[in-house]
C-alpha cells in the first residue's frame, strides 16, 4: 500500500516481503519512508504496526492511498 501526503512531499509505502528462498513471509511488511524522492527509512514491521500506522496517517494526517503494492520484496529480515 502507498499513503501520500498533501502535496505530495511524504510518501509511504508498505510492501509485502518474502526471503531469498521465494516464500512469503505472512504478517511482516517492508515499510520505506520517502521525503521528496528521498528514502529517509526502511524497516520491516508487523501487519499491526502497519495498520495503525496507515490509520494514523489517514485519519490524523490526512494522507491518501494511492496505491496497492502486491509484489512482495525481497528480505533477509522476518523480525522488526
């Protein structure tokens, strides 16, 4: 999923993950933070920690979704 800021300026984006052996790791999302083109952070966090922040940002922040990432990515992490 990808939460844009007004303006546009912060970008936030959260894809699935899965490691070096192509299987999914269920409930871990990568989570990159990008400030006007730049990536500012990379982590992965749990499917809670992901949805409180993309409600977060939506309710309180006034972010969109504008877009849903499906494709997961590549991590050798399974842990935050």
């Amino acid at each position: 999923m990808q939460l844009t800021a007004k303006g546009g300026s912060m970008v936030l984006d959260f894809y699935p993950i899965k490691g070096w052996d192509d299987i999914s790791i269920p409930g871990k999302f990568l989570r990159i933070l990008t400030f006007r083109g730049e990536t500012q952070t990379k982590r992965i966090v749990s499917s809670e920690i992901m949805n409180e922040d993309i409600i977060n940002r939506v309710e309180d922040y006034g972010y969109n979704v504008t877009d849903y990432h499906t494709i997961p990515q590549y991590s050798s992490q399974s842990d935050e």
